[in-house]
C-alpha cells in the first residue's frame, strides 16, 4: 500500500504549507476542516485547462457542417411554431410535444458543455438563449391553445 502512504505524505505536506502560509499572512480567523486536501498540482491544474479547452474546441465543430436553420433552436421551434399553426390536426397527430425534448438534447447539451454552476460568474439556465427560445415557444403554444 505504497501509494496510501504517497498520498498521505502529500496532504499533509498540502496542510503544513497552508497553514505556514495562514501564519505569514495572520489570518487568524481559519477554522479547522474548512480547508481541502484536494489541491491539484500545477501540472495536473494545466493538463486539466489544456483538456477542457480541446473538448470546447470541438464541441464548436459539432455542428458546423449543418445549415444555420437545423442548429439553431429558435429557428426549429418557428418552424414547428409554423407548423402546428397552419397543420394543426398533423402537428396533433406527430406527437410533436414528446419528440421536441429527444430533438433538442443535442443542441442544448453542446450550449451547456462549457456551463458550471459552481463558477463564480456563472450564468443561469433562465438567461441562456435555448433557454429562452423554449420559454417563448412554450407561451406561443399556450397562447394559440387557448384561442
């Protein structure tokens, strides 16, 4: 259990130089067991920032080969808006309510790849544009329903 003793050896290290650190600068106010012992290593913290921005970089090829109208979330849901108000017996009948969340997922889920709500700036979900296009197709629905 050789790498028990390697990772014990490195907190405790990560604690003594913590609080030497706490002593230099006199904040007296650290409480025990508020501190973590799950500090990365400046490598691990680079390799970490290289990986994400390669997986944001494709993330943004997903769809660069579909046209504008296909990976656009406002764009689909006009078309489907379209539809239920010129077909409405067809739009009915295709169950569009139940495939709109599976025909969606791809594209919300690119939109929220780089999305962490533990970040400090964080944005919220009601302020994100597929948010939004969801919201306002969902009044536009509920609007035309009770005509």
């Amino acid at each position: 259990i050789q790498g028990e003793d390697n990772s014990s050896e490195v907190i405790t290290k990560y604690r003594t130089c913590r609080r030497q650190v706490r002593e230099r600068s006199g904040e007296a106010d650290h409480h025990e067991g508020m501190s973590s012992d799950d500090e990365l290593a400046p490598a691990e913290v680079t390799e970490f920032q290289k990986s994400k921005d390669n997986v944001l970089e494709d993330s943004r090829k997903v769809f660069e080969d579909v046209h504008a109208d296909f990976c656009d979330i406002r764009k689909i849901l006009l078309k489907f808006q379209e539809w239920k108000e010129k077909f409405p017996d067809s739009y009915c009948d295709a169950y569009i309510s139940f495939c709109l969340p599976k025909l969606l997922n791809p594209l919300i889920r690119v939109q929220l790849i780089n999305w962490n709500p533990l970040e400090q700036n964080f944005t919220e979900l009601e302020e994100m544009p597929w948010f939004r296009a969801v919201e306002e197709f969902s009044d536009a629905k509920n609007v035309s329903e009770s005509k």
